[in-house]
C-alpha cells in the first residue's frame, strides 16, 4: 500500500480518538512500500512514536508521514525551483544542435 492511502485506511478503519494500540492491534501488519519496492509496516513505523492518542485521522496520518524513512523520500534534497549551485554547469543554458 502506498503510504498516501493510509489517510482513507484510517478514516475508514477507526473512530476517533482512537489509541495506539487499537491502532497497532488492528493495521499494524499493513505493509507500506517505498518507490524502491522495499516494504515497512504501520507498526515499524508508529512504534518510532510517543503518541498514545490519535484525535483524528489527520493526526494518525501525520505521526506516519512524519516518521516514514528516507526511502519514501524521491530524490533527497532535490529542489526543481532553486537556482544553479556554486560550481556546476548549467546544461540548461548551453546550444545543443540537432
């Protein structure tokens, strides 16, 4: 499962508050797979937590987003909108000829 269907898993699954280990008990066998293929489950990832109440789903959601490992992450520290790095060559502004 991708971990961005896990919002709707929640809301379905649970009523909220809801508490750990209601949570761990009921989904925590659920498999999340990275880009790359590997695969963590719902525990792995929320035994990494302090929490022992969700409130809401949005709550539940975030404590996993924020604690996924860099394998959800695309590419590490790629940033489409900044400029050119000090030292690297702009391939963007040389003439290519066909």
């Amino acid at each position: 499962m991708r971990y961005s269907e896990t919002l709707q898993l929640f809301e379905q699954a649970f009523t909220f508050p809801a508490d750990r280990d209601t949570v761990l008990k009921q989904l925590g066998a659920v498999e999340l797979m990275t880009p790359a293929g590997d695969t963590v489950t719902l525990r792995e990832v929320l035994e990494r937590t302090d929490e022992a109440i969700y409130h809401t789903p949005d709550e539940l959601y975030s404590s996993l987003v924020g604690n996924l490992e860099d394998g959800f992450i695309g590419r590490k520290y790629y940033d489409d909108r900044a400029g050119i790095e000090a030292g690297v060559d702009d391939v963007r502004t040389e003439d290519v000829s066909f």
